[in-house]
C-alpha cells in the first residue's frame, strides 16, 4: 500500500501551527486570537493523529504484534486536546463578554489593567 | 500519484490556504469560516489516518460547537466590523514573521531526527472507530485522565456561567 509518508503529515502541521503562532503575534482582536489558538491546537491533534497511525508496533520482522493491535493513545490525546480546547473557548469567551461589558472595547492592546 | 496523495494535497492546500485566510483577513466573520474550512479539511486528514471516531468529533464539537460559539459572540459584541487601528502595534510584524519562520525551521530540523521506521504505517488496516476508543477510555489506562477533563469540564462550565454574569 503506497501512502503518504508521515514526513507530510508532519510538515503540514508544522505549518499550520506557525501561521497561528504568527496570527496570535499580529492579530489585536481577541476572537481572531482565540481562532488562532484553536488552529495551533488542531496542528497538534494532527500530529497526534499521524503519530498514532504511523508508530512502529511491528516486531523487528514487520509483523504487527496481535497484542499490540488496538494502540490508540494518541487519538485519545487528541479527546482530550478537545476538551481542553472547548473549556478554554468558553471561559475565554465569557470573559471577553464580561470585558466588553465593562470597556466596551475588546482591543487587546487597550487591557492593560495588569500592567505593572 | 495515487489517490491518497491527491486526497492529501487537496487537503493539505484548503488547509493552509484557510489558515492563512484566518490570519490575514480582517473581518472576524470571514476569519471563522476560514477556520471552519481548515476544521473540516483536518477533519478529512483524520480520516486518511483512519482516526474515524476522532474525525467526527471534530466535525460535531469543533466545526460545529465551537464555531457556533464563536461566531454567537461575535454577533454577540458586534464585532464584524474589522479592526479600526492596527497601527499600535507594540512588536513589529516582521518580528512575528521572522519568529514564526524560526520556529517552522526548528520543527523541520526535528523532522530530519524522525526514525526511517516510522515513514511508512505498519498498523493493520483497521479504522479507529467509537468502541475501540471507548474500550481503551473506560477499561484501560485512561480512566483517570477521563474523570480529571470531567471535572475540567465542569469547572469551565461554571466559570463561564459566573464571568457572564451580569452580577455575581
């Protein structure tokens, strides 16, 4: 079976977390910051995702071990990336409401209370 | 090229497109359906990688749940406008850029490391569906972690109730 190699995979996730790493760098409006979280969050479930299907658990021959047949952890991480992702977005989220309810403006670079 | 590839220059091509469409448009509605199509297109690379229960997952909670948060505090706010005054910025963009394209260099500098092994999948054939994941979620070493992103959960439910209030 010709497939991709996890090289691209890789590589391709490798990209879209750095378009989020530059996007939450330049973007000022906090949503647009939060999208850009989830985009770095899903570059990582994907690399979770690859490394789950590509991780060696032949014997040295190539043959898959029969106990070894059901390795899912990786996809399990990803589970749990999106739960922490969904409890972030809504504690975020309610906070931004909370902010423009009191500021009426939700530029970042307008929250400075905590600046010393 | 076989079909796999194809699929996953497709995909690979609406994905990054869209996530730069995430960053460089200026108007928050168009940047969450761009990452709607990023979603989706991961969603069909999770699929390649017969990851099918986690591939519908972030179907239903991510393209659906959470995009539909997003975009009601959008609406919520009044946001669609685009940004008004972009020119405070207190970095400079080229230091994003130039910090983003070291961090793209480090990861493929990492990615020569990757044993030759691991390049092609020696799994069976076998797509991932909802009872292997929740035999190895309920049965296994996961149970813990579980309750733990329960509580998680939980804790983040009653946090936004509490800051969305009106008075506490």
């Amino acid at each position: 079976m010709a497939s991709v190699p996890l090289e691209s995979y890789l590589m391709l996730s490798a990209i879209l977390f750095c378009i989020g790493v530059v996007g939450v760098m330049i973007k000022r409006n906090p949503i647009v910051i939060f999208m850009c979280v989830e985009l770095m969050l899903n570059a990582v479930n994907l690399t979770f995702a690859a490394f789950s299907r590509y991780r060696d658990l032949g014997d040295a021959s190539g043959q898959p071990l029969p106990s070894a047949s059901h390795y899912v952890d990786g996809q399990i991480m990803i589970i749990f990336v999106m739960a922490v992702a969904a409890a972030e977005v809504a504690v975020g989220l309610g906070i931004l409401v909370s902010i423009f309810r009191n500021r009426v403006s939700i530029n970042v670079d307008e929250i400075d209370l905590m600046k010393g | 090229m076989n079909g796999q590839l194809i699929l996953f220059a497709l995909m690979a091509t609406i994905a990054v497109v869209c996530a730069l469409g995430v960053v460089i448009l200026d108007n928050p509605v168009r940047s969450a359906l761009c990452l709607v199509l990023v979603l989706f297109s991961v969603a069909v690379l999770f699929f390649t990688l017969h990851a099918v229960f986690v591939g519908a997952v972030q179907i239903i909670v991510y393209a659906g749940a959470i995009m539909v948060l997003f975009i009601f505090v959008i609406m919520l706010l009044n946001l669609g406008t685009g940004e008004v005054d972009k020119d405070r910025l207190a970095l400079p963009k080229w230091a994003a850029y130039l910090g983003a394209a070291a961090t793209l260099s480090v990861i493929s500098a990492a990615l020569v490391g990757v044993p030759q092994s691991y390049i092609h999948p020696r799994l069976a054939d076998h797509l991932t569906g909802p009872d292997t994941i929740g035999m190895e979620l309920f049965q296994a070493n996961w149970l813990f972690p579980f309750e733990v992103i329960s509580i998680l959960l939980l804790v983040a439910a009653i946090g936004a109730v509490m800051l969305a209030k009106k008075r506490i």
